[in-house]
C-alpha cells in the first residue's frame, strides 16, 4: 500500500484514483495528519501531492520527518517536489509567471521512473506532461540528478536512484500527461514493489470477510434509495449476511419514474433482499404543502426522510447495526482537509439520530472506496449496468426539480417528462456522454397550440451537463435534432405540458439543479 500525504491540490483525489486503478491500495492523509501514524501504516511508498501554497513562504506547510525516516521510495508531485527539494537541501524559487498548459519535456538521465517512457524505442526520450505551477525547483540537494528539462523549467524532474526519492514539477495524474499513468504505475509497482491486488473482485473478498466478523450473526439495517451507493452496499450484504439483512425503501413521491417498482424488482424479487417498502407519498406531499423556498423544502424532505424511516425501523426487532453507503471521497471531505460543499449536501442522507437512539453500530462497506470502484464492485455483485452507471439523483429529488411549492400532479409530470428525456438518451447512445442529465418542471403557464385548441399549460426545462467533479460543468451541447425529438414526445405524450426548454447555462454561475 501507498501513502498519499495531501498538501491541499485539486488533484490529490485524482492521484489515489489513478493508483488504486492501476490495482494498488492507498489511502489520502493530510499533511500534518499524525505523523506518529505513518510507521504504524507501514506504507511501501509515499507520494506528496502537489498544493496551493507556495514553499518559499515561511508557514507553507512542510512534509514530517517521519516520511523521510520511513526507509521507503518518496515521490514528489509539484509542490511535494518542491518541498522536498527544499527540506532535503535544495532551492525554490518563485517564479514571477505562472505556467498552466502542456508542455513537452526531455529526459536528459535515465532514472527508475522514466526510463523508456518513450512511446518507441529509439524514438527521442520526450514526455508530453500537463504543468500547473507557480515555483519551481532552482538548485538540487544533494545526491540529486537533474532527470528531465523543459524549454522553460530547467529542473523539471530530479531523482536521487540511491534513496529512491522522484520529483516531478508536471502532474502525471491527469490524462493530460501522456505517459503519467505509466509513471505512476512504475513509481508503485517497480520502485515500491506494490503487488497489484487490488481489484473488485479482491475488494468484495476482503469487504465480506470483515463485514461478516464484525456483524457476526446480528441483524443489520439499510435504507436503500435507489442511488448507486445504497444498492451497491445492499448487495454486498446480501451476500455477506443474506437473510441478516432488512432494507427499507423509503417511496417519497418524488423519486425518478418507476424508481420504487425497479428497486423492489431487482432486490426484492431478483435477488432475494428483504426489503420494506413504505408508502409515504402522501405524508411527503402534505408536509411540502405551502413550502415554496428551496433550502425550506430541502429541511422538510430531510425531515420527513428521517421520520419514516426511524418509524419503520423501529417496528423490526433484534436490529444492531445500520448500514450506510459512505464513500471515500465523503469521508475525506468530512476530515476537513477541505470544506467542499459535498458534505453539507450529503448531510441529511445519513440517517441522523437512528444510531443513538436505537443503540446501533454502523457499517460502512464503502467507506474506502472512490465512485469508480464502487460501480466496478457493482458490476462484479452482478448489478445491472444501466442502475450503477447511473447520473446522480439528488436526495431531495424531484423537490429540487419543482420549482417552488410542489404538487402531486407536478411531479406524476416531471417523472414522466424525465423518462422520455432519458429514455431518449439511452436510445440515441447519448446517456453515457453527459454527467447529468434531467427535466425540470416550470410551474408557468404558457400560450400553446395543441392540436387545434389554444393551450394554456406549464413548462418543462431539460438540463443536461458535462462535468468531471460536479463543481463546475458546461452545459451538454446535444444535437438539435435529437432536442427536437424528446420536445415532441414531451409535449404529444403529456397532457399539461405545451412547452420544452432547453437550459443552456455553464456552472458557475448557474448550478446544476436548479433549486
Ligand atoms: P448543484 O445544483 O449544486 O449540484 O450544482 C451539484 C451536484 O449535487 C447534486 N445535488 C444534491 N445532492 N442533495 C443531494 O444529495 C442535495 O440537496 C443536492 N443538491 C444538489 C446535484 O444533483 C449535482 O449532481
């Protein structure tokens, strides 16, 4: 296994990705995470991410002592190249330009980590790599080579072959750099001697054994939602404990179009899941009765959810632990080594007050896992494809996809208009293409021509986005013939709509949803 200490780049998730894909476990740390910790995690290889500081400031953070006593291989990623540079010895130097972009660098001494990287043999030892910086390396320390240059960054990589220490100035994480998962996989693999285990099927191994010790033959609880986390945790369970597990499906009324009938098919009747269907439509509508202010309708939603659910769990005895889809990338935000708005949105999906008040134990089978890798261990699990590569569905759900006070007869619309869009998608091999795609439904009402009669009905917005972390995205530039097609079949097959709009906002400074 590989350590990652995060020293605050956009990166850094990007980098553990790119590691666990190509089969080798490791975990993310902060910096000045407890640095007593790292000869207990005996990792066989620390990378330094890059950060936003800049080394040369006197309170920038700084790699422990304890990294570099570890005895293991040490590769440094931009600011990490600069910082060990730095605390072995050598100079930084801020630069007075910023450099963003490609570039291509040569490799001027064969090291472990960039030997024949070249794409053919004889071919000249160039690497294309993506660089994001504002220091850079200026002097080495000692016991160093300089491995690779670029027209305008001198020390580009450096690596001293006696410790087994690297550093590169580029960003071998992102795609951008040709050969960066190359790099990578030879820093993990042939420096760190890292065997590649980690695969789904592994993980899944690995997962039911230690979810059967410590469950033992106690009941666990879940709530399925339909989303990807809570369905891959549910069957995972069910072939860890089987029948030791009880699921309860929370139908809101404002779930995707036919979301409750596909859970119970596939778990229920397919799989063989016990799962508890609860009817609280009504109890959701009328609690939404008169809320018309987003971040309002959000509290009650959230409200509500934990209500019915504690009721219904309340009702099976014997229950111990309550299972929960968390994933890696929740549980690092949580650790606030980052403030992302993640966390907040996910806060009222974990069932609050339920594990003190019923006395319950949690389990969290995913907790190490990033999204990528729980689809795969989905798939593995024998999951549909078309349910984990799913877009993601807010929890608040269609509430959030109703503008303001929200209605029975909105939402039997919306899920309907939702369909056609995605089921439209799907067809034209487009679904896969966009992040996120979704109707909106307008509550306006707007002059139409339906058949031969004036229309006077409401408004349906589609939206879809191309995003790669949901932080920022653009908005999907789908063909207009194909736009045409789910228009017609929207407003021919749903008596009430007269209207389809297409949304073409980026984010920012528009979000995604539109509430
Ligand atoms: P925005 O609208 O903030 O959305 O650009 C970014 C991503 O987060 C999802 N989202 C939510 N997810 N509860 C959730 O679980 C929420 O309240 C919520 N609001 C937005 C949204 O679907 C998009 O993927």
């Amino acid at each position: 296994k590989i350590l990652i200490l995060d020293f605050g780049a956009q990166y850094t998730q990007l980098i553990a990705r790119r590691i666990r894909e190509i089969g080798v476990y490791c975990e993310i740390w902060a910096w000045d995470h407890d640095p007593a910790e790292i000869a207990q995690y005996a990792p066989k290889g620390i990378i330094f991410s890059g950060g936003p500081e800049s080394t040369t400031q006197a309170d920038a953070p700084r790699a422990p002592q304890e990294a570099f006593d570890a005895g293991v291989p040490i590769l440094g990623i931009c600011y990490g190249m600069q910082t060990m540079a730095m605390q072995l010895g050598g100079v930084v130097e801020a630069d007075l330009e910023r450099e963003f972009g490609y570039a291509e660098a040569e490799v001027i001494h064969e090291c472990a980590l960039l030997n024949d990287l070249k794409d053919h043999p004889g071919a000249p030892p160039r690497l294309d790599v993506w660089m994001s910086h504002g220091d850079r390396v200026s002097q080495l320390p000692e016991g160093f080579e300089v491995t690779a240059r670029t027209p305008s960054v001198p020390i580009v990589a450096m690596a001293d072959e006696e410790r087994r220490y690297y550093g590169v100035q580029f960003h071998p994480e992102v795609t951008h750099t040709k050969q960066g998962t190359a790099m990578l996989e030879r820093f993990v693999a042939d420096i760190c001697g890292c065997d590649k285990l980690w695969t789904a099927e592994k993980i899944i191994e690995d997962q039911i054994a230690r979810v059967r010790e410590k469950v033992g033959t106690d009941h666990v609880l879940l709530g399925l939602s339909g989303g990807v986390d809570s369905s891959v945790v549910a069957a995972l369970l069910h072939e860890a404990i089987g029948e030791n597990l009880t699921c309860v499906f929370v139908d809101t009324g404002l779930l995707r179009w036919h979301e409750g009938d596909q859970v119970m098919a596939m778990f229920a009747e397919h799989m063989g899941v016990k799962v508890i269907r609860v009817d609280a439509r009504e109890r959701f509508f009328s609690a939404l009765e008169g809320v018309a202010d987003p971040e309002a309708k959000r509290k009650v939603i959230g409200r509500m959810f934990i209500e019915v659910f504690d009721e219904e769990s309340s009702k099976i005895d014997n229950v111990k632990w309550l299972a929960q889809g968390t994933i890696y990338p929740d549980v690092i935000e949580s650790a606030g080594s980052r403030t992302g708005k993640a966390h907040v949105i996910k806060s009222h999906h974990n069932v609050g007050g339920l594990p003190e008040k019923m006395n319950l134990g949690l389990v969290e089978p995913l907790r190490e896992l990033f999204k990528d890798e729980v689809r795969r261990i989905g798939v593995e699990l024998g999951l549909p494809r078309e349910m984990v590569y799913r877009h993601p569905f807010p929890g608040p759900g269609l509430g959030v996809r109703i503008l303001g006070e929200v209605k029975p007869e909105y939402a039997q619309l919306l899920a309907r208009a939702d369909h056609i869009f995605i089921d439209e998608l799907r067809k034209h091999d487009l679904y896969d293409r966009v992040s996120q795609a979704f109707a909106v439904f307008l509550p306006v009402k707007s002059v139409g021509v339906v058949g031969d009669q004036r229309a006077y009905e409401w408004v349906i917005a589609l939206r879809a986005v191309e995003t790669i972390d949901f932080m920022t995205a653009h908005w999907a530039h789908l063909p207009y013939e194909f736009l045409d097609i789910v228009s017609r079949r929207i407003i021919n097959e749903l008596r009430g709509i007269s209207r389809v709009v297409y949304d073409i906002s980026g984010k920012p400074p528009a979000t995604i949803e539109w509430e």
